[in-house]
C-alpha cells in the first residue's frame, strides 16, 4: 500500500502520520505538505527516519505538481487532510480557503482519478476526504445533534470551503464512480495544537498571564475530542468505512467556552502552583466573532455501532494530558509563538 496523506504536518494530520507510519509499518507513507504557517515538521521529528515515511513539500493548489506526482508515485490511497481550518483567518482572507480547500481538493481528486483510470481503474483504490461538523452550521435546539443526514448550512467562509470540498468529493464518487470515503469530526484538541484555536491559545496565555479573549460572552458550544482519538476513527474509517459513506465523528462532550476556559484555568492553576482564582482573573471579554456559529454537537452513533470507534479518553484527563504536553514542550511552542519553526524548515526545503 503506497498512501499519501496530505497535510501531515499539521495538528491532526501529524497525528494520523504518526499513527499509520508506527502501526502499518508494511505501508509506504507520504506526507505532502506545502508548510504553511500552520504546517511544521517538528510534529513528526520522532518519525521523520522511519524507513516507511517520506516527506514531500507540495502545494494541492498547483494541479501539475500533483499530477506529475501521481504519475511518479502511483499511489493507492488518499488521505486529505490539508486545508486552511481557522475560522477568524477566514473572514480575513476567505479566498486562500477557496483556492486550498476548493481549488486543491479537486486538483487533488482529478490528479488521484486520472492516474488511477490509467493505470488500471479504482479496485483496491480509495480517497478519504477529511472535514468537519462545522458544514452543518449552527444548532440552536439544545436537543438537536448533526446526523449524517442534516443538510448542509454552512456559515463561515472556511466551513462553505469545507462544505464545497465535500459536494465535489460526493459528486466525483457519483458521476466517475471514484472510491470515496467522507468523514466530519469535531473540534479536536490535544498536543502540537497550533496556538490560534481556543484551547492552546489559553494555555500558553494563562502561563504567561496574558488576558484570556472570550468571544462575546463565551456562551458558544463546541463538541471536543481528543486528537489522537480522531486519528483511530480516521483510522478506522480508511479501512472499515463503506465506500460513498459519510461518517459523523465526535466524542459527545459539548462545553460553553467560558466553562471550558474556567476548566483550563483551574487546571493551570494546580500546575503551576498557583492560588486557585489566579488564573481566571486574566478572563477578558472581547468582541464576538463575526457570524459567530452558537452550538456544534456531533451525533456519532454511526461510526460506533458500524466500526467499533469509541473515544478512549474522558475530557479531563484529555485536558490534563494536553496541558502537561505544552508545559513540557516549551520550545516547540517558543518556536511557533515566535515564528522560528518557519524559517528553519522553509530554508531546509526551499529548493524542493
Ligand atoms: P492545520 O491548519 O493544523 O493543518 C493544515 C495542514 O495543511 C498544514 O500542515 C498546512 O501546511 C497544510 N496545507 C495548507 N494549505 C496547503 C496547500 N495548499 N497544499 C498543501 N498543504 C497545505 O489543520 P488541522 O486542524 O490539522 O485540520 C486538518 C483537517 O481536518 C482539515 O481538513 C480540517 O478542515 C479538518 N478538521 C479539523 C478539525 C479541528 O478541530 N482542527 C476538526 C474537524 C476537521
Ligand atoms: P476555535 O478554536 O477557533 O475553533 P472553531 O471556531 O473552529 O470552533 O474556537 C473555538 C471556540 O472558541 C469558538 O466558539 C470561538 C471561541 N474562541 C474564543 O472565545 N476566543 C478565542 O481567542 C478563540 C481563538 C476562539
């Protein structure tokens, strides 16, 4: 099995990696990354010499790379994961969006469909696309959960992105009749978190007492899973899921973000030995985010009765672990806070 994974070296995509390279070592690896800002390849330093990785530098907007690359690789199977995914940088620049998660998953798929029709057709092929809940918009019925029936209602530039990324994978599935596997996860946290998202971005200010921004009054709700958890369903789903299925993937483990920071500040607290209170003076409120989407909760029945998934870890201990992780990782977060991690790596492989 020759697999690429595209967007390796970022938070998730580090983590599915790390996981296939260690437990299908018979596979052969790739990791295509165009090393964006949230692209770095420290994530995977304690795999990048295993024997079955290879790291390529590669942008999924340029369809001749990609096409070229195929050619070259013949791969069979796909991952895609590498996606512009923060939602504040959207509203600031929804074209990037456009160009890296529209644009790119079609020169990705064409690139994937053309290789395989040449050299063989689709048996024993397959092209996983990874999203998001967030294509399903907002729930505002507190009784409400995203099946993989809800309709799409996307609100924010990156989950319309996301969302067009997703018809095209469905309608290449439909009209070439491509092996495609879809799956929408929750919001993840956990280690090598890039420190825009909510959860890492109050760790590292709680430790260095920075004002914690709270979005209006930190009333929105978010559905958390633990990364690592998402890399086993993104596991399971590439080798159990139907093909032309979707899979809704979360951990049913819904937090108001003013709780959820209040949680993070007591932990830091305890950790850093501080008084219990401290932290949770830095709490500021700030204004909302435009379009600000109220409540995410994923309905995972499927994947749990069709593919065994079940998260492994509870919230807490997942928090704890992950803050245990940034405060026995100060360089790496020194090093992206900084923007240190980019020009060490840009220049390692300028002249890919
Ligand atoms: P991330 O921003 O941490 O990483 C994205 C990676 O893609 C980076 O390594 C970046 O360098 C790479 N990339 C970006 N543009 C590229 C391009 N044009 N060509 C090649 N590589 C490019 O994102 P993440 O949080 O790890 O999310 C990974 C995927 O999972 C995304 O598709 C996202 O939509 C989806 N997802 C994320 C979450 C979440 O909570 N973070 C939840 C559900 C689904
Ligand atoms: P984020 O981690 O950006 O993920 P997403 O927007 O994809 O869900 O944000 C999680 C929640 O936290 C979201 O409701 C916005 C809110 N938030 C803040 O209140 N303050 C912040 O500084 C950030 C980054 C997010």
């Amino acid at each position: 099995m020759k697999l690429l994974i595209t967007g390796g070296a970022g938070f998730i995509g580090s983590h599915v990696v790390r996981l296939f390279v260690t437990k299908y070592p018979e596979y052969q690896i790739y990791n295509l990354d165009a090393l964006t800002y949230a692209g770095n390849l420290a994530n995977l330093s304690d795999i990048e010499n295993a024997p079955n990785y290879t790291f390529i530098k590669g942008d999924i907007t340029d369809a001749k790379f990609l096409e070229d690359m195929f050619a070259e690789l013949s791969f069979d199977g796909v991952i895609h994961l590498a996606a512009e995914s923060h939602v504040d940088r959207s509203i600031t620049d929804p074209m990037s969006f456009v160009m890296t998660n529209v644009v790119g998953t079609v020169n990705l798929l064409n690139a994937a469909k053309n290789s395989w029709v040449s050299t063989g057709g689709f048996d024993g092929k397959r092209f996983y696309h990874v999203s998001t809940d967030e294509v399903y918009g907002s729930l505002h019925n507190p009784e409400d959960f995203f099946t993989e029936e809800t309709a799409y209602d996307p609100q924010s530039p990156y989950s319309a992105s996301k969302a067009a990324s997703d018809h095209f994978v469905r309608a290449y599935g439909n009209t070439y009749k491509m092996p495609v596997v879809l799956s929408n996860c929750s919001n993840n946290y956990g280690p090598n978190h890039f420190p825009e998202k909510l959860i890492p971005l109050m760790i590292h200010n709680i430790q260095t007492n920075k004002p914690l921004p709270v979005y209006g009054k930190g009333e929105n709700v978010r559905d958390w899973l633990f990364v690592v958890d998402h890399a086993r369903a993104i596991d399971a789903v590439f080798h159990k899921g139907k093909l032309g299925e979707t899979y809704n993937i979360g951990g049913f483990n819904e937090w108001k973000n003013l709780d959820l920071v209040h949680l993070l500040c007591q932990i830091m607290d305890r950790k850093l030995g501080r008084p219990e209170g401290t932290s949770a003076q830095l709490i500021t409120y700030v204004t909302d985010r435009a379009g600000h989407d109220l409540r995410y909760a994923i309905d995972a029945n499927k994947i749990m009765n069709e593919l065994g998934w079940q998260p492994s870890l509870q919230f807490e201990e997942g928090l704890e672990k992950t803050v245990d992780w940034f405060l026995a990782n100060q360089t790496w977060l020194e090093n992206v806070t900084s923007g240190a991690y980019q020009s060490y790596y840009k220049g390692m492989y300028a002249n890919r």
